[in-house]
C-alpha cells in the first residue's frame, strides 16, 4: 500500500489542511490524528507543546509514514527550524504549517499584514521572524486570538455570538493591514464570516504549503492532468476524546462517512 501522509492537530483544525490536501492529491492515503483530549495548545507551554508533539509524531511513526505534516501553527511554532533536524533524525520529511506561507509572503507587496494565531505562537514571533529575515520592509502585526479556536471546536455556537468575537478582534487589527494570515489552522473555519465582516485580504497558509508539497509529491510534474475524477485516498481519523463530535464533523466538512477510532496518548498529563 502507498505509504500514508500523516497529520495531527489538537481537534478539528487540522481538517482544513486535510480537505485541501485530499483535493489537491485524491492519490494520497491519509492518517489524521487530533488530540481533543488536550485542545486548545496555544494556551499551553513550549515545554508542554513539546511533550506533546513529539510522544505525537512518536504515535505517528507507527504508520510508516511517507511525510508528517504539523497541521498546527502552534507545534509548528514551538518545533520551529527544530523540525529539519527531527526531519533528519527520523528520516522522515517533516513539515510545518510556518515556514511556507510566511517565506511567500516575503515575496508579496504588501506593506502591513496582520497575522491572528494563538498565544503561544504570537508569543515565538513565528510569522514575523520569517517575514523580517526575508524582507525587512514588510510590517507584520501579531494578534493573540485565545477566543477563537474554543469557540471553533463548540460546534452548537450560535451565528451573532460567534461574530461578535471576530469583531473584536478585528477591532484589534490595524487599519492600515492589507492582509490578514490564518495563523492556525482552526481559522479557515470562520473564513465565510470574515469574508462578510472585513475586506482584507485572507492569507491561508495551507496554500503556499501545498506549493511546496506539490514538488515533493510530484518530483515537481504537473498532476493536474491525471488527476483522477473519482477520489481513491483512504481517510483514517484518530482521537484522543469526543469520537462522536468529530465523526459529525468529517462528515460535514470533508463529505465522507468515516469512522473515527479512539486512542490514548495520555502518558503525559497536562
Ligand atoms: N489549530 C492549531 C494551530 O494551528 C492549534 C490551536 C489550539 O489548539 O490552540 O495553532
């Protein structure tokens, strides 16, 4: 059997890197992990991000995995260039959600962007790092939204609270932005609501990820003419709790009946 991709997320974030990459290769089979039982991460620690991560990518490895994908800004940010150095050790390719997007938007001409991430990833200056290093002229504001990802993962949220709190985050992001980067993976979820709410730009990282991972999957061909009709990837979600809240999920979100099996990471506690 094709060797799997790997994901993992702490819930039902990851999943919007999962749809993406599912479309982009229906080839591929794929093994999604969240771990519900601890969600949110960005309110966390390093030191706990990094327990958890790597008994994760531990779990993981079981799979034999052709690539791991950290669908998570979050383990992304705290791993940071640590990942090719576990790519290596593992000799595995790893891949942040990070790296990508951020070396992009270098590339563009934007004056200001704005970057909405969790704590812990506005606290490593992940984006702005990479932004500055490569381009010097580009403004990058990063807002702490601890708000967002819980009331993402409360699927019974109701429309009028729920864009309340994105205005009063949007009340935080500077007039003068041009963009504005998903910088966690949960956020694509309330894109529709932003699209009504504000006219800047919005920045998925996953796009500029897939451009990268087009050219590890295809040895840098272009797939797009044999890319089948019908979509032959096998789907495995994993757990670590609200089996049932995720199931309903999938189907929704990713058109597919899946059944989601429940695993226990839990060596550690925090
Ligand atoms: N979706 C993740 C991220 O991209 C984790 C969010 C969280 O659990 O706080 O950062």
């Amino acid at each position: 059997m094709n060797k799997p991709i790997c994901l993992f997320d702490s819930g039902i974030g990851g999943l919007t890197v999962l749809k993406k990459l599912i479309d982009r290769f229906p080839n591929e089979n794929y093994i999604y992990l969240a771990d519900l039982a601890r969600v949110p991460f960005g309110d966390k620690t390093k030191e706990e991000i990094k327990k958890i991560g790597s008994e994760i990518l531990e779990w993981l490895l079981k799979f034999n995995p052709k690539l791991i994908i950290m669908a998570c800004n979050t383990s992304s940010a705290v791993f940071g260039s640590q990942i090719l150095a576990l790519s290596s050790k593992l000799q595995i390719p790893i891949y942040g959600m990070i790296e990508s997007c951020a070396k992009e938007i270098a590339n563009l001409n934007h004056s200001k962007i704005t970057v909405w991430a969790t704590k812990l990833v506005t606290k490593s200056n992940a984006y702005k790092n990479i932004i500055q290093k490569h381009n010097p002229e580009i403004k990058t504001e990063e807002i702490a939204c601890p708000k967002l990802v819980p009331m993402i993962e409360d699927l019974t949220f109701n429309l009028p609270d729920k864009e309340s709190i994105i205005v009063e985050y949007l009340d935080m992001t500077s007039k003068d932005s041009e963009a504005l980067v998903l910088g966690c993976t949960h956020y694509p979820l309330i894109k529709e609501n932003l699209l009504r709410l504000t006219d800047l730009q919005i920045i998925d990282p996953t796009d500029s990820l897939l451009k990268d991972l087009e050219n590890h999957l295809t040895g840098g061909k272009d797939i797009s003419w044999n890319v089948p009709t019908t979509n032959k990837s096998q789907v495995s979600l994993y757990t670590t709790a609200q089996v049932e809240k995720l199931e309903r999920f999938a189907k929704l979100y990713l058109c597919r009946d899946i059944k989601v099996t429940m695993v226990s990471l839990n060596k550690i506690t925090v």
